[in-house]
C-alpha cells in the first residue's frame, strides 16, 4: 500500500480512495451479504424460519391439535396469491402464539437478520391476546422482549423512539460479553394495528406503544389483510398516536382502493410500505408529499400486487430521487433475505456498487429510532464503504 499522504487520497462521492485502487466489479450475492443494511418492514410472524414452522406444528399434531400432514404442504409451498398469504399467517398464528413461542421465534429472526449483517432492525408485530393461555397485548410484547434478551449471537441494542420527551440511552438487552457473539445489532419494535381489529383495539395497541416507548417501541404499523377494514376504524387510534408523536407506517396501496390510498396519504405518515396500486393522481401526491415507501420487491411480485420485477414501481421512484427503503416484508412466507432483495434491485435495475451502497446508508434517514442511533449507523457505514467499493 502507497505511504498515504493528502495527494494520495481521494474523495469520491463522499467516499475515500487511495491512488491505486479501482471500483471493484458488479454487485453480486456475496457483496449484498456484506453490505451493511437496514431493514424497516418485517412482520415477526411472517419472519419465522420454515423448519422452526415445521417442528412446532410436527409438535401440535403429536398433541392433536392439528393434522400435520394437512398443514406440510401449506408451509413448504413458496408461490402465493395475498389471499393464500393471510391463511397462512392464521395457519402461524396458531402455531406460534404462546408466550414461550413467540419469544424463541423472536430470537431466531434478529438472529438471522443479524447474520446477513442487518445492523439496524426495526421488527414489527401484531400484539395479540388469547385468554385461555392468559396471554393479553402487553404479554404478547413482553414475551418478544424476553426473545430479544435471549439472542446469542450478536449483541442487541435497543433503542427508544424519537420522540421520547427525555433523550434515554439506547442500551444492551443481552449480555454483550460472551465470546460466541459477532457484532451488534439495533433493534426496534413497531407495533402492528391488524385491520380486523376494532377501535378500541387499535386504541389498546397505541397505549401500549406509548408505554413502552422508552422500552424499544418506536412507532406504529397498520396491516393486515387489505381488503377487510376500513381506515375510518383505526383513524382515532392513529391521530391519537401521532398527537403524541408516535411515528406511524401504513400499509397503502397493497390492492387498488383509490379512496383509502387518498385518504392514508392526506394522514401523511412517517412512512407508508408497498404503494403498489396508485393511479395517477396518488403518485402525484405521494412525490409531493416526499413521504419514504418501504419497497419489498419479492412479497409484491409474488402476491401478484405487480406483475414483474421490470414493472416495478422502485425504478420510477429511485429515478427521481423519491425516499425509498428496500425491505423484506416476510421472509419466512417468500423464501428471501435482506441482502436477496439487495441482489435482485441491482440486478433488475442495474445498479451498480456506489449505488446500492449509497442505497442502503440512505435508509438511516428513515428509521424511527432516537437520532444518536443514525450518528452511530452512519459510522457503521463509513467504516465499510473503503472495503465494499474500491479493491487493490
Ligand atoms: C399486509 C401483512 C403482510 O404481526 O403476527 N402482514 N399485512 N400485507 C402483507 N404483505 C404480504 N405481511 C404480513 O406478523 C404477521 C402479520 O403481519 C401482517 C398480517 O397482519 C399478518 O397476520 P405478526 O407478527
């Protein structure tokens, strides 16, 4: 390596080269793993690693609670419409919800996330309640608390949300100190609003995010399948939020619903995820109101809510700037991965390194945790960008 001196360094795009180096080849698979990224739109439930889906319910037939040889095939079947997806999460539902499940599943998925070098999560999930097992909203997130503390293999932090009145230190839930773990991982909760849920429920959901926004709750999300509900049901919930300054993602524009979409973009959340099905004019608006969409390539196409990756809305929005996330959804339900999706917008879109690089570090401007949190991030980036952009 040359002596470094002032005339041996240059700056590139904000990044620094040595004289010597060149900008290494096209962005591959192995490349996407080792991009640091941000993942801001995964469902807990739909997260879940197929072979844990398989054990538990091998587990609920030896019981009786369920034929497994009827659910099997359910869960190893990779292309869905967005219908067969919503039967499948209630096929989820009843494997995973109890306090010790959702706790090991919680576990499980920041690990995984972690070991394609996800450095910043922020996990979604519905809070449910199931009286019979004494399971109530605030149980639910409590028994997810209890996965993220038991996470090996990577250090977790977690985070309070941005608008907390009193900035709090983001703080190690696990025990940072054993030997086994490599890196840090940030990790967020956003509480999920599931439109079949009434008012007051949605309302329940809110006042638990409100109470633990100092715990690593950082916002809320409403989901679920698109074409139940109406948005007018979980309007008060969502005002209320946002008159405490509760971050909120909405789930928009999954299923043609020009009135719903017009509606959701006049709220103007923080964030809305897919935004697949606008006309005209809601693109219009969208660009105008500059509000970041959370784009999950995978899910989109294999529900059938865009016909092809080529037809893809990302294309248009990256083209003019507009702020997007690339993200997952459920990596579980579509057999992908962060650093997958990472592979398939360079690939379709022929995006080169700086690009994806740039891509990634971009969605730190997104996140709905405190602002210390993107200093750090920032400098996760900085650190990687030498190593992933130029070679000897
Ligand atoms: C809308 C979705 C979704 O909350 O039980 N969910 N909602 N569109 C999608 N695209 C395919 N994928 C997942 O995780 C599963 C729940 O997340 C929502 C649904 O409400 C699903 O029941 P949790 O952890």
């Amino acid at each position: 390596m040359p002596a470094l001196n002032m005339c041996s360094v240059l700056f590139v795009g904000g990044g620094q080269r040595e004289m010597g180096e060149e900008e290494s080849g096209f962005v591959d698979m192995e490349w996407c793993l080792a991009l640091p990224k941000i993942e801001l739109h995964a469902h807990l439930n739909g997260s879940v690693r197929d072979a844990t889906l398989l054990e538990l319910a091998k587990d609920l037939g030896n019981k009786g609670v369920l034929v497994f040889s009827d659910v099997e095939h359910v869960i190893k079947k990779s292309d869905r419409s967005l219908a067969e997806c919503f039967k499948l999460f209630d096929l989820i539902h009843i494997i995973t919800t109890d306090h010790a499940t959702v706790s090991r599943i919680t576990k499980e998925v920041v690990e995984d996330f972690a070991a394609e070098n996800v450095v910043y999560l922020e996990l979604r999930t519905t809070p449910k309640t199931n009286e019979t097992i004494g399971m109530t909203k605030s149980s639910y997130v409590e028994a997810v608390m209890k996965g993220l503390r038991a996470v090996e293999t990577v250090e977790v932090v977690l985070s309070p949300c941005a608008s907390t009145l009193e900035p709090e230190p983001s703080t190690s839930v696990n025990d940072a100190s054993t030997k086994k773990k490599q890196g840090r991982i940030f990790v967020c909760l956003l509480l999920s609003i599931d439109r079949r849920e009434t008012t007051a429920s949605a309302m329940e959901t809110v006042q638990l995010a409100l109470k633990m926004r100092n715990q690593g709750v950082v916002g809320l999300d409403l989901s679920g399948n698109p074409i139940t509900g109406d948005w007018i049901t979980f309007l008060p919930a969502l005002s209320c939020a946002r008159e405490q300054g509760l971050p909120i993602t909405l789930h928009c524009g999954e299923v043609r619903n020009p009135k719903e979409i017009k509606a959701m973009l006049e709220f103007c959340p923080e964030r809305i995820g897919h935004a697949c099905c606008l006309e005209d004019e809601e693109w219009k608006m969208l660009k105008s109101l500059n509000i970041p969409v959370e784009i999950c390539l995978t899910s989109n196409v294999r529900t059938n809510s865009i016909s092809s990756l080529h037809d893809h809305h990302f294309d248009d929005l990256y083209r003019v700037n507009h702020p997007l996330i690339l993200c997952t959804d459920d990596v579980g339900i579509f057999s992908t991965s962060l650093s997958h999706e990472y592979y398939l917008a360079a690939s379709t879109f022929g995006l080169s390194k700086a690009q994806m690089f740039e891509l990634s570090r971009g969605a730190i401007r997104h996140i709905f945790a405190q602002d210390g949190v993107k200093a750090f991030l920032n400098e996760v980036f900085d650190s990687a960008q030498t190593g992933l952009l130029w070679r000897k």
